[in-house]
C-alpha cells in the first residue's frame, strides 16, 4: 500500500512538473528523501520556469550553505535582496554568513536590514552581540533594547544587556532591567538566577 501510494504521489508530482509550484514540490521531496544534488537540480529547474520565485532560492542557499558552497550561498541571499528589498529573512541569512566570513561591517548593515524590514528580534540581537564585540556600546545597547521591545522578558537579550552594561561596570543598570522584567515575569528563573548573580557584585 505505501509503495502504491509512493507511486502516486510521484506521478502527481511529474504531472505539475511543468509549473513552478510542482517542481517546487519535486524539490522538496528530494530533499527529504536526503537527495540532495538532485533537490539542488529540482530548485534550479524552478528558477528556469519562474526566475522569481524566491521561496526555491532561499531553500537551494541553505542546501548550499549545508554543503559548505558559501560563495554560491552568498550569491543566492543577494539576487533574493535585489528582487525584494526587504525581504528580510534574506538579510538576516547574508548577515550570519557575512559574520562567519569574518566580513563584519557588510554583516552588521545586512542584521540592521533584517531587524528593521521585519521587526526581528533575532536581528536587533544578533546586531548587538556584533556591536558589543567591537565596542561600539551605544549601538549594542540600542539593539538590545530594540529587540526587548518586541519580546520583553527573553533571557537571553536581557542576559545580553546585562552583559554589556557589565562591562561598563554600571551593575545598578543591569539591576535595573532585570527588576523591571521580573515585574512583569516573576517566576522567571534565569531571570532570577542573573539577579542574584549581580546582588552578589553590589
């Protein structure tokens, strides 16, 4: 019955082979079966149908980007940006793989595109981890913020934060913020354990 089923299911998909869509659903099928050159193959073939069909770029970069093909990688981010300004799942990609080349001022203008066209917080955070490495303080603690505002209470920004106001030695600050998350989540443990960590500093 599953092979009977198999079967069907691939004669469907070769018969909407000749629209993007369907061979977009080849792809993806391939890739899950772990075919990798011939899902890479299948997503080309859609580009050939319908050059803007950016959902089969962005799935062949991170095929490419799992095969350590980071230039072609980096080609595809950038032809989906030329074609969509914002989008911004694009900008965040070409962000970390610019970042991970060690490319760190074309990475920090991809993660501000990224947090801005699409209020990512994982961008605005992203870009203050990058900020704060090269002591650019101010713009780490803007970026922070910005991501606080759209998840106030994650652990992890506001750990961030608390960091970067460690570093400056300014612990009250850092109390602070952490106050006021645990206002609003007071049963946070990480939250907790930071505040504790800094009253044992003061």
């Amino acid at each position: 019955a599953f092979s009977r089923a198999h079967e069907e299911y691939q004669t469907s998909l070769q018969v909407n082979a000749d629209f993007p869509s369907g061979r977009m659903a080849m792809a993806l099928d391939q890739y899950r079966r772990g075919n990798l050159d011939r899902a890479a193959e299948e997503y080309l073939a859609v580009l050939k149908i319908d050059n803007g069909y950016n959902a089969a770029r962005m799935n062949l970069a991170q095929l490419y980007y799992g095969q350590g093909k980071l230039s072609d990688t980096e080609k595809l981010y950038r032809t989906v940006i030329e074609h969509e300004p914002k989008a911004s799942d694009a900008h965040f990609s070409l962000g970390l793989l610019m970042a991970e080349q060690g490319d760190y001022k074309q990475a920090a203008l991809s993660l501000e595109a990224a947090a801005v066209t699409g209020n990512n917080p994982r961008a605005w955070y992203n870009l203050a981890v990058l900020n704060q490495q090269f002591g650019k303080v101010l713009e780490a603690e803007q970026a922070y913020i910005a991501a606080l505002q759209l998840t106030p209470g994650n652990g992890e920004f506001i750990a961030g934060l608390v960091s970067l106001y460690g570093q400056q030695q300014q612990w009250a600050k850092a109390l602070q913020l952490i106050d006021r998350a645990l206002l609003d989540y007071p049963t946070n443990l990480s939250l907790q354990q930071l505040k504790r960590a800094i009253t044992q500093r003061l």
